[in-house]
C-alpha cells in the first residue's frame, strides 16, 4: 500500500487517520452515552466523562494532522465522476464534520474551563482557556449538546453516502477509503 495519496487512491497514512478519527468519534459519543447508566457523582460516571474529555481533544490535535494532509496531498478521483450537486454536496458534509472535530473539542475546553475543573489529557492537565464563568460555561454546555446531537446526523449521513455510492451508484466513492492489499 502506498503511504501518500495518488490520483486513484488514499495513500495509508490518509487511510488510517480517517478510520482512526471514526474509531475515536464512536469512542467520545459512546462515552458521553454509556456515562448516563451510572448515577452522579459515582466514579464509573465520572471515568466516562474523564474519557470523554480526553478522546474529544484527541480528536482535535489530530485533525490538524488530516487537516495538513488534505491540503498537501492530492484527493484522489471518484470514478465515474459524480454530478456537480453530489461534490458540492459532499464538500459541504466533509466541512461540516471538520468543523464538528474542531470546534467541540472546543467547546468541552471551554466548558471544563469555565467550570474551573481540571482540563485532563492522558496524565497531563491543559491550561483554562478562560477564567471560571459558570454561566458561561453552563450556556457553551447546551451549545455543545446541540451540536453533538447534529454529529449524529452528520455522521450517519457521511457514512449512509459512502454506502449508497458503493452499492447504489457503483463508483469508487468508498473503495478509495478502504485498507486494501496492493
């Protein structure tokens, strides 16, 4: 398998951020999720959380990665080539997940900042973005959900697409994506 991206196809390390970045999205939603069977304040509840915080930020030091890849390395085509709506379309998806994996982890900062609670990463404590602001905090936290209930659509609708081109429209849409052995 190449390592860069060429005309045809992702190279692996495109490859593998991207399944990597779906791997940790599944893992921060799931762990905001799976903290709701366990009452507050209990410490099973607050490992979730803990671990919430921790994948969202890894999420968002990563995509600086597959942001810098993106615009050094060539996107590969989709053949056959799509109608102009269908990449508009799908450039506006792709902005929108973008945006998601920058601007919650943002958000979760902000939040623990404004809270004045510890800022976790992997045994390490990140600075306060901003000065303890409950209020704040508390009005970024219903933003933060609303907008985490929007990923779950946004990523239904990214991964729905990939299958619909793959077994509907019959192009490469998807195979570009996947490990494959040369």
């Amino acid at each position: 398998m190449q390592y860069k991206n060429n005309s045809t196809r992702f190279g692996a390390l495109s490859i593998g951020l991207h399944w990597l970045m779906a791997l940790l999205m599944v893992a921060v939603y799931a762990s905001i999720e799976l903290r709701e069977l366990f009452e507050r304040g209990t410490e099973l509840r607050n490992a979730f959380k803990h671990w919430h915080f921790m994948l969202g930020l890894s999420v968002f030091f990563l995509m600086w990665l597959r942001l810098a890849l993106k615009v050094t390395q060539t996107t590969p085509a989709i053949a056959p080539e799509l109608p102009r709506y269908q990449m508009l379309l799908s450039k506006v998806v792709h902005g929108l997940l973008y945006l998601l994996m920058i601007l919650m982890p943002i958000g979760g900062w902000l939040i623990l900042s404004g809270e004045g609670k510890v800022i976790p990463f992997f045994g390490l404590e990140l600075p306060a973005l901003i000065a303890p602001d409950k209020a704040f905090a508390h009005d970024i936290e219903d933003i933060h959900q609303t907008f985490g209930q929007i990923g779950y659509g946004l990523i239904a609708l990214h991964a729905f697409a990939a299958l619909v081109h793959h077994y509907f429209f019959k192009d490469n849409t998807l195979a570009r994506m996947l490990p494959h052995r040369d």
